[in-house]
C-alpha cells in the first residue's frame, strides 16, 4: 500500500490576505448581548406515552423533533424555514400551532432529545415560538440529550431539567420561568422548582446570550495565540483517563483542572462537518468572523447526506459547503465530494483521524474515532463553527465508565453483536451520559469491530466511548500505510478513576437482533429466527458497518450460502459502502473467496451496490422504507420513521443481515446450516 503522511495536527490561524493580526485585535469584540431579564409565562404542552396513560413520554430524539426530510437548508439566509415547519412534524402535527396560541412550556420525560447533533432541533423550536414574539421553555427530566443540552444553551433556548416538574405537570397548567435565577413556577399548583445546575461556564454562556456573542468576545484573542499540546508527566498521567490525559494535553488554559464536572476550552485537531451540519457552521463562522478575516481552522466538511437523491433542495444544500471550501481553499482530503465517502470512514482513511486526537464532530457518530485512539465526540453546528474560528471549544467533561471486554469471542459474533448486547444490558438509562473507555484485554476485536462499538456509544448515549491506542491500532495504521503518527501512545493511568468498573463478557455474547424501534430493544438471533419475521429489504453498510472487512464478511456468509443451494435472495438486497475507498477496492479480486470480488459474489444473488452516502440509514433516497416496510439492517439506529416514514427497522451484524438476506427472514449463518471456521469466517 502507498505510504501516506499522517497530516500534522493543530495549524496556527491563518489569515485572509490583507488582513493583520494586529487590526483584528484592535477591532476587539463586537457589540454583544445578554439573555433577557423578563420573567417567561405561559402554559404547557406535554408530550404524553400513549402506551402508557398518565406518563410522560421518555426518549424523544431528535429525529422525531425534526425529521431528515425537514433538516435541509437552501439558504443562509433562510436556516430555519424548514426547522419551524418540521418540528414533532409526526409525532404532534399541531405542534407550531399549540406553541403559538401560548403553550411554549414543553413538559416531556427523561432522556429528551437523544440522538443526532442537528441544531435544526432546539434553533427550530426556539423559532416557532419566535415567529409571534413569544419564548420556549422546555422542561424534561434529569437526563437529556448532551448535544441537544448544549446546541440549546449555545442558542438561547432555555432548557431546564427537572424530574419533580416533569411529573407535576398537568394539561393545562400556567407556568413561569425566571431567566435570571432559572427558577421554574407552576402557578396552576403554586409549586416552584430549582432545576439542575449548569457550571460556570455553562451559565455563563446563556447569560451572555449565546454563542455567538461569546465567540465575537473570545474571536480576537485567538488571532495572536497559537495552539499548544503539551502531554501531561508520567506522575499526572497516572491519575488519568485516556480521555482525561488528551482533553489535559489539549487544554487552551494550561493551569485548568481536569476533572468530571468541569467546562474547559480545549484545542481541536479537527472539526468535521457533514453536508447536513455545515450550512449553520458555516453561518456561524461568518457571524464569529465576519467571514473574510480568517480561514476557517482545522475545518473538513463532507458530501454523505443529502447527495444522490435527486432534489434541488438537497443540491443547494449541500452546494453552501461546496461554495464555502472553494472559498476557502478548503480541498480533498478536507473536502470530501459526493461518493468520497461517509466521513466517519473517509477522514480515517486519509490519516486525519490520529490515536490522540481531540476531535469535536458535527455528527453524533463522531464517537467513532474513539476506535482509533482518539477522543471523537459530538457537537452541534454552532459548536463546530466557533471551533473554526477560535481553534477551540468549550466541553464539559463527564464521568468515566470503563468497560473490561474479557473472554473470547463466540462464533459469528462480531463489534454489532458486542454493542448490541452492551446496550440491552445497560437498559433504559444506557451509559447515563458518561466517558466510556473500552479495555480489550485479549486484542482480540479488529478496528472495524471497535469502530461499531465506538460510533454506537452514540446510541448508548456516552459523551464518548475510546479504546487506548494499543498494538491493534497501530497495525491498522500501518496497513492503511500511516506510519508517522504525531502524538505518543496513551494508556489509561494505574490510578485514573472511574465511577463504574463493568466487566462485559465477550464469551457471553451471541449473534444478536434489535427490534423496533430502540438499539437496545436487542434479542439473540436464533430466538428471532424462530418467528420466521420476514422483511421488505436487506441493508448492509453504513458508517456503523460499511468497511471493507464488514463486507467481507458478509460476503464469505453469501457465498457458503450459495454453495448450499441458496442461489439468489427473495428481497431487495442494497450494499452501502463506507466510502469510495472501500467501494473500489471490493471490486478487487479477494484470495478469501477463491478470487472473486466482494461485489461479485453480492451482485451474483442479486445485491446492488449503491454510492457511498448516508442514505435509507436516516430515509433519504430511493430505498427509503414507505409505509408497511420492514428491513434488516447493518445500521445504528432504527427509531421510530427513522428509515422512513411509517418504516420498520431490524438492526444486526453484516453476516446477520447476509444470512436473512438469503434466507428471506430474519436469522443467524447457523441457520443457513453453516458451522463456524475461523480461518474461512473470521475477519
């Protein structure tokens, strides 16, 4: 393989030519703003559990607060015309017109707004409520979505979590919010509640009006200070996170403490955007900036969501990023076109994701570097776009969890089964929010078993899930011929703490099936098989499994299979590659299936292989599920229209979903009567 150069992490501002620091200095901040002072009022707008009367309903994401279809921006000018007229578009239709009769206090359960990082959520119900002059509260309980927490504040949305205010709350109570001490009243009950707290940082933020204001006030400051990593001492070290020794290495203030609780400034190596999360990004950059002083700092944007489906809208949307990049001089491998690939395998691949990274994603599957070594997390628009012009951004860091992967792994059970079982096993409250870091004591998984596991930690709700760089990663590196890596290797500390130690044993864990519509709603295969549940479409790709050992995989099931009788699938069967890369290179001539190309043996049952793209995974395009559909799938997520509207998503493994692609209903390669070789299955 050629040898590529691992591109060097953290670059100094550059600045626009004709422009000097020293005038950017002297402007010093813009005209800022603060939160106003004026009590909030109103009456509330609960979302109640039809399956369960008198319940408030728990886990709303973002996908049902603002569906794909509505996401899309065409100009940016108009961010958030789409936004308003998406909000709870299924899941309360009356929603924009509720909300601006006065019913602006939204009441909904635990766990509100998981999911994606799509600021279009909280910047579209802030609008709603905006368009006839009046404020959104929302009220939820204790936990809530990370990013949604933090698009919110950087908004000015105002977000309070409270349990006991969650279950007083009934239909057609008047409420009251104090912006200034946070003070939530219910005058119908003549109760008053003190939400949870947000730190320092957090409050101060919403006190100064948003994010906006604070990067016009941070932005000139930037300008004349380079970035520095500096690794903590072997003593520091030792006390120690993985996580914590790369987020105390990036710190932008070298003095500042390290610790769960704590909002910090930290360097990025780099900021990613999709197509979907540019536009805003962008939007704030020129707001930060005023868009012609700097080039955007460790900026990439790819082409991976609203790219082959035809619409013009979809176009223009992603056309604002293209615009931006050659403005910029913003080129590949930064710039990804449409079919280079999903980003969560595109970057990787061309060495910008880098064991001891600290890389804040503008999608939620940005977890999935921490399979590289790397602390990958998500943002929203707003955060990314601050990070281009400042080079930081604010993170809160969260408790750790640690996760001790022992045993050996069973036959055909691969990174989806592992996450998949890890999520049922934690249930509803999954990782509550915390810093997962992964201990592989068998070096047993390949990086594309860590890559699911990681990029899931989105499901599983973790601020970021990371395996220590170890003699795995390294392996992969120098077989993707990336051998000048910029960071030392870092190991957890002998005496980091961790609030939760779990031991998750891998000689345990079967070949697993989750049903509608949550992750963790996740049985083992073989039960499944049982009810012969039939299906519509077979998926297998995505960011979550779309890399070439995932589809080789699959296809050593697809031709054991074949030399068993089963010459063609019943169902559609589509293929989503991770990349382009990937997509090329499985038309290679394979020694594992006696020379044939991975897209050979798929295309000879009847698999099509599509562009590399996000694609039916959140509903878009031609294969999206309509209503009625069923389909099994390598994906990550299969929430309620999440793959369509009115569509049913089944989530398992790359040879689970190959197996049931042949069969024609839902079961494992056992099923297939194949018995597990190692040498011929394993990958």
């Amino acid at each position: 393989m050629n040898e590529k150069k691992a591109r060097r992490t953290i670059q100094p501002v550059r600045l626009k030519p004709g422009v000097k620091a020293g005038e950017i200095a002297e402007a010093g901040p813009q005209k800022t703003s603060s939160v106003s002072t004026s009590m909030v009022r109103g009456k509330v707008l609960i979302f109640w559990d039809a399956k369960q009367p008198g319940k408030k309903l728990d886990a709303i994401d973002t996908d049902q607060i603002t569906p794909a279809k509505y996401c899309v921006s065409e100009t940016l000018e108009e961010l958030d015309k789409n936004w308003k007229e998406g909000a709870f578009r299924y899941l309360m239709p009356d929603f924009r017109e509720r909300v601006q009769r006065g019913e602006t206090f939204l009441i909904a359960g635990d766990r509100f707004a998981i999911g994606s990082s799509r600021e279009m959520s909280p910047a579209g119900l802030k609008a709603v409520a905006e368009e006839v002059s009046l404020e959104m509260v929302v009220v939820c309980a204790d936990n809530m979505g990370d990013i949604f927490r933090r698009n919110a504040l950087n908004l000015g949305l105002h977000v309070v979590q409270c349990e006991a205010a969650v279950t007083d709350a009934r239909d057609g109570d008047e409420m009251s919010f104090d912006p200034v001490t946070r003070r939530l009243v219910n005058a119908t009950q003549n109760k008053s509640y003190d939400p949870t707290t947000l730190t320092p940082k957090e409050d101060e933020i919403r006190r100064s009006g948003g994010i906006f204001v604070l990067g016009r006030r941070e932005f000139p400051a930037t300008v004349g200070s380079p970035p520095e990593i500096d690794w903590p001492d072997p003593s520091t070290a030792r006390r120690l996170t993985t996580t914590e020794q790369i987020v105390w290495a990036h710190r932008v203030d070298k003095k500042a403490s390290v610790k769960p609780g704590e909002t910090l400034r930290v360097y990025a190596d780099l900021l990613p955007a999709s197509d979907g999360t540019a536009p805003f990004a962008i939007h704030t950059f020129n707001q930060i900036t005023g868009g012609n002083t700097i080039y955007p700092r460790q900026a990439a944007i790819a082409n991976d969501h609203f790219v082959f489906t035809g619409k013009d809208s979809d176009q223009k949307q992603w056309a604002l990023g293209q615009e931006f990049a050659e403005l910029h001089d913003i080129s590949k491998p930064y710039y990804a076109t449409p079919g280079d690939g999903i980003f969560h395998f595109y970057f990787p691949e061309q060495g910008l994701i880098l064991p001891g990274q600290f890389i804040p994603g503008a999608d939620s599957h940005s977890r999935a570097y921490g399979a590289y070594g790397a602390v990958g997390f998500a943002v929203g628009s707003t955060t990314l776009g601050f990070g281009w012009s400042t080079g930081y951004v604010y993170f809160t860091l969260a408790n750790a969890r640690r996760v001790l992967l022992t045993g050996k792994l069973q036959p055909w059970v691969s990174g989806k089964d592992i996450v998949l079982k890890l999520l049922e096993r934690w249930g509803a409250a999954q990782s509550r929010g915390m810093s997962v870091e992964f201990v592989d004591d068998q070096l047993q998984l390949p990086m594309s078993y860590r890559n699911t596991i990681a990029n899931m930690m989105a499901e599983g709700e973790a601020q970021n899930g990371i395996f220590a760089a170890d003699d795995v990663t390294d392996a992969w590196y120098r077989d993707n011929g990336i051998n000048d890596l910029p960071y030392p290797r870092i190991v957890p500390g002998e005496d980091a703490h961790y609030d939760i130690t779990e031991t998750f044993d891998l000689g345990s864990v079967v070949p697993m099936i989750a049903r509608p519509f949550s992750p963790d709603n996740a049985f083992p295969a073989e039960d499944i098989a049982k009810e012969r549940v039939t299906f519509d479409k077979a998926f297998i790709g995505s960011c979550t499994n779309g890399s070439y050992d995932d589809l080789l995989q699959a296809a050593l099931v697809i031709r054991a299979a074949r030399e068993n009788g089963h010459e063609k699938v019943p169902q559609p069967f589509i293929i989503y590659p991770g990349s382009g890369g990937v997509k090329s290179s499985i038309e290679r001539a394979e020694p594992r299936l006696s020379g044939e190309s991975i897209a050979d043996v798929f295309r000879s049952v009847g698999g099509v292989i599509r562009d590399s793209w996000c694609g039916v995974c959140f509903g878009q395009g031609e294969d999206a599920l309509k209503k009625g559909e069923r389909a099994v799938t390598s994906f990550n997520r299969n929430w309620q229209n999440r793959m369509g509207v009115g569509g049913e998503g089944y989530l398992a493994s790359p040879a689970v979903v190959a197996s049931s692609a042949m069969l024609g209903y839902m079961a494992p390669p056992s099923e297939l009567g194949l018995e597990w070789e190692p040498e011929l299955y394993e990958v």
